[in-house]
C-alpha cells in the first residue's frame, strides 16, 4: 500500500498510530488527529472507511465524485470513500478519526470465494454519513489492535479484515449478495487437519488463508465453520494453545520467560505476559515458581 497522503497546500498530515509496519495484510489502519484545516486524498487501489473519534461533532466540507455534504460529523458518523475517488475535505475544528483503508482486490477475492459474486462487476457504493453500529464495532476492534490493547495477531486482523469486507458486501454494494453461511461445523477429518496445522506451527505467524487453504474453502467460511466445530475462533483456539505450550515450556524447561514467548509465538515477554495473565490468572512469573 502507498503512505497515506491527505494533504493541502500548506500541510501533509501525518497519522499519530499507522499499521503500515505491522505486516498487516490487505487492511490498513491509520489513527489521525489535526486542527482546523481543508486537506484532499486519493486511494487508487484502496476503498477508505472513516470512522469519526472526536468527542465534540465537528463541522465538515466533504466533496467526493461530483457530491458534497456539508454538515456535522459526531463521534461513531462513518464515511465510506470507494477507490479511486478524488475528495476533498473542510473541517472547521479540531478533527479525530479512524481510517481503515482495505484494498479493492481484496473486497473483489472476498466477492468471489466467499459470496460466489461476480468480482468484475461488485461495486462498492460511496457513502457520506451514515450510522452502523456493526461497522463502528469492526472499526474499533481494530482500532484496540493498533493500539496493541488487545495483540491478537495477524490471524484475528485477517479475520476482521474478512468481517468487515463481507459487510461491506452485503451493505453497500450495488449488487446484493445472497450468502448462506454454511452450517455443521467442519468434517472431523479437515477439523484434524486444521488442528494439527496449528500445533505444528504454534511458533510460527499463522495466517487465515493458511488454514482455509488446508480445507479448500474461503477464509470467511473457513472461520464460521471452525467456530461452529472449536466453539471458539479460529485466532481464540490459537492464542489459547500458545498459552498451553508456555505452560507446559515453564515447568519443564529451564528457558527464559523471553525464550518462551519467541517459542510460543508471541512477540516479546510483555506480550505473553499479558495474554497468559488473562488466561491463567497469573504471570508466567509465577506459574513458574507455583
């Protein structure tokens, strides 16, 4: 993806928390803070979804593909910018937002394999101000990432990522899919097959189209399916093992509590710290010495 590029004459903004280094895949998550100003953006390959954060509305300028609005923006209004759509933007006090930027081709591969669409022909629709709550929820589950509150990892942000594309799909698309999400569970064999993938590879970063790609179906069935088979998703079932094996590594090893986590799949000691505590009800600490 290209750096992000909301820019005036006199300003360049610059985001105050950005994914772009976090190896997030198809999605990018930008937290933005500025005063009064106008700025204009143009994603070629990316559709924007702006989710507003300010506490007080403010009062916004919005022209878009021939369009305006002009009125308030209050905390949880969403915008939705399809791409390669010129906007250009007014605000007339300080601003806060979110912007989820998520990339064409993938909404197009999520509209083929997930919703058996047509991808040459879905057309996201633009949009200027609208309420939704399910999509405001998706925005600040990623939105906790970002701010590493929740560190679920790559898995859970391809799982959001699929979420919220399906969504968009079936919300604000000019072709309406209809998707019935299959029922059952997955076949004990493939469930297995998906199981044993993830011991193998507790160590390893997991990706959601790795285990879909293991049962030949799409990542958003993929992750109904496991949840209807496990009871929980699939990035819960992982975090959930993880956190086993650095049990079973901390009372039979002599490792450090850092070597633990590298070999668990977690990326620094704070990071295990905190899911272990949230599992276990102690640090890794002290389940050692117990």
């Amino acid at each position: 993806m290209k750096p992000p590029a909301i820019r005036s004459a006199e300003l360049t903004y610059l985001p105050i928390l950005s994914s772009q280094h976090q190896g997030w895949e198809n999605i990018r998550v930008e937290q933005f803070q500025h005063p009064a100003g106008k700025g204009s953006c143009h994603h070629s390959d990316e559709h924007s979804i702006c989710l507003s954060l300010s506490p007080r509305p403010v009062r916004l300028l919005h022209i878009r593909g021939g369009k305006t609005y002009s009125g308030l923006y209050r905390k949880g209004d969403i915008s939705i910018t399809t791409a390669r759509t010129p906007v250009f933007a007014r605000w007339d006090s300080d601003d806060h937002y979110l912007e989820i930027r998520i990339a064409s081709r993938f909404i197009q591969s999520v509209a083929r394999e997930a919703l058996e669409l047509d991808s040459d022909r879905v057309e996201l629709l633009s949009e200027f101000r609208l309420r939704d709550p399910h999509l405001e929820a998706i925005g600040m589950m990623l939105f906790s990432e970002l701010k590493q509150e929740s560190s679920g990892g790559k898995l859970y942000i391809d799982s959001l990522a699929n979420v919220l594309a399906v969504h968009l799909l079936r919300q604000y698309s000019t072709t309406q899919p209809r998707c019935s999400v299959r029922q059952g569970g997955l076949p004990q064999h493939q469930l297995l097959q998906v199981i044993d993938y993830i011991h193998a590879h507790l160590d390893k970063d997991i990706k959601l189209a790795d285990l879909a790609a293991l049962v030949g179906i799409s990542q958003f069935h993929f992750s109904h399916l496991f949840k209807q088979s496990m009871g929980m998703a699939p990035y819960q079932y992982l975090l959930q093992q993880r956190v086993e094996r650095a049990k079973q590594l901390l009372k039979q090893t002599d490792h450090s509590i850092m070597e633990i986590a590298l070999l668990c799949g977690f990326n620094s000691h704070s990071h295990l710290s905190k899911q272990f505590r949230q599992l276990v009800g102690l640090t890794p600490s002290a389940y050692r010495v117990g």
